[in-house]
C-alpha cells in the first residue's frame, strides 16, 4: 500500500488541473502558455539531465523489441476490432490503434515509474519515450499518408513531412541529446546544470496541472462502444501483452520488465488526440478515450503496482 500511495500525488495535481479547468480558473489561452511552458522550456531540460546521468546499457533492444511488438499487436487488434464495429475507413482503424497503443510516457510514465521503482527505472522509461515518437508514431503517420487520409494533392515529399513532429520534438531530441551526453561523457559547467535543474524542477508539477485542465478543457463526448474498447486494450490488453512478451519470449530483467509493463498500462498519450485531429478521423473517440483512460488510470495503475512490486 505505502508503495501505491506514492502515486497518489501526481492524481492530485491531475484533478488539481481538472479542477482549475472546469472552474475557468484556467482559460484556453492561459493552457496553451502553460503547455508551451513546460513542453518547450521546461520538460527538455528534465529530461537530459536525466538521460545524461544515465549508464549506458550494451544491448536495451529485447526491451524495445518486446514493447514494440506488444503496441504493434494492440494496433492492429483495435483496427481490426474498429472495421468489426462498422468502421469502413481502414485510416480510421490506424488512428483507433494508436490511441490503444500510445501511452502518456513524459508526463505519467515516466514521473511515476521513477517514484515507484527508484532513479534507475528513468533509462527504460526514457527508451520508450523515444520509441513511442520514433517508431508508433510515425508508423502511424506514414500508414494514414499511404491510405491517402491527408489533404488531396500530396506527394512524397509531404509525407515525409507529416514526420517532422516526432524527428524535431524537443523531448525526444533533449533525451537523445541525453544519451549522447552521457555516451561521450560530457560534464556540463555547475551553472548551465543548476538552471537545468531549475526548470526540471518545475515540469512535472507543471505538466501534470495543465494535462488535467487540458482533460476539462478538451472537446471528449460520450462513451460510445468503440471508446469502451479502446480504453480496454489501453489499460488491460496492452501491459499484458507487455509482461507476456516480456516474461516468455525475450526474457527481460525484472527490473526493466517492471517499468515496461507499468508503462503500458498508463493512459492514453495527448499524441493520439493530435493525430485525430490532424487526420480529422474519430476525433471525438479519441478524446474521450484519453480521459477516461485518465480517470480509470488511478485504479488501474495502483492494481499493476500491487501486482509488479512486491510488498
């Protein structure tokens, strides 16, 4: 229980935000500075501090290898569960797969596998951010260009362009910057690293407090069925498939199956809701599966802790 309780805060500020949210406290306008806030100036700096303080592992890819697989069978679970729903569109079906299969990994994932596990659960964490941004993603970016669900009129060259969110995001780039940082051995000056440290400080807190007035600000309506399913295979199917894959087929360490299953089963990532969105396909499913995988999260993740973490 102790361990669960550790957890409890990052609600806290979530409903915090929520509140803040509903009440107007917080308006769109003052969400999109605090959202640029901590996407652009807060949250790199948190992160390549912590990936640069991080040793190097000689062979991270079963890790990867398993996640990748598990988001990849929930994908094309969802998809084919989507068509089996009346959904004609296969495009439809790719943007109903990611919001299944990509997880909340910078705001949740990673603040709460740290406080639960301890500082060396960062790395694993870390390697799935960037697998998230550099393989779901733009699988499923250059899936929906292939199927044609872009403006009419595009060529190749645009396609390529429709990857530019995950090559240049400045959280995977600060990461990277992390890896290699810590690959080559850099030592940044004590003041570059006390202001970096500064403005870590104050991301996750931010983050945290503007992902919940985003969840009371956003447009999610109803729960129709298509929602149900896509929450289930978000918080249940997907750290299963994790573990099993994990467990059996490329054996991982317990340590790093603990923070891959834990990162499974976080809710959906705002990722999803932004290709919904940029695609125009099941933009209000998605929403609404972001925040009831949110407010179904707290339950969800305590019962995976209790299961993952012994004692």
């Amino acid at each position: 229980m102790p361990v669960v309780l550790a957890i409890l805060p990052f609600f806290a500020l979530i409903f915090l935000g929520y509140a803040a949210g509903r009440t107007r406290l917080f308006d769109a306008t003052a969400l999109k500075g605090l959202n640029t806030f901590v996407f652009y100036i807060a949250m790199p700096p948190l992160l390549f501090r912590l990936a640069a303080g991080q040793p190097l592992p000689a062979a991270p890819w079963r890790l990867l290898a398993s996640y990748a697989l598990a988001e990849l069978v929930t994908l094309v679970l969802a998809g084919l569960l989507l068509l089996r729903r009346g959904r004609r569109d296969p495009a439809d079906a790719v943007v109903g797969g990611l919001a299944a299969s990509f997880s909340n990994g910078v705001f949740m994932a990673l603040p709460i596998s740290v406080a639960v596990l301890g500082s060396t659960a960062a790395l694993p964490a870390l390697l799935l951010i960037v697998l998230d941004s550099l393989f779901l993603f733009a699988a499923a970016v250059l899936a929906l260009e292939l199927l044609g669900a872009g403006r009419a009129g595009r060529g190749p060259r645009l396609r390529l362009a429709g990857l530019k969110p995950a090559l240049l995001n400045p959280q995977v780039l600060a990461i990277v910057g992390g890896l290699a940082a810590a690959l080559v051995g850099l030592s940044l000056p004590e003041v570059l690293e006390q202001i970096l440290d500064l403005l870590g400080r104050a991301a996750a807190p931010c983050a945290l407090v503007g992902l919940g007035a985003t969840l009371a600000l956003g447009p999610a309506r109803g729960l129709r069925g298509e929602v149900l399913v896509l929450v289930a295979l978000k918080l249940a199917v997907l750290p299963a498939l994790v573990w099993l894959g994990g467990s059996f087929l490329f054996r991982l360490p317990d340590h790093w199956l603990q923070v891959a299953v834990l990162a499974a089963g976080m809710p959906t990532g705002a990722t999803a809701y932004v290709v919904a969105r940029q695609y125009d396909r099941l933009v209000e499913p998605v929403s609404a599966a972001i925040v009831l995988s949110t407010a179904l999260s707290l339950p969800s993740v305590s019962l995976l802790i209790l299961l993952l973490v012994p004692g």
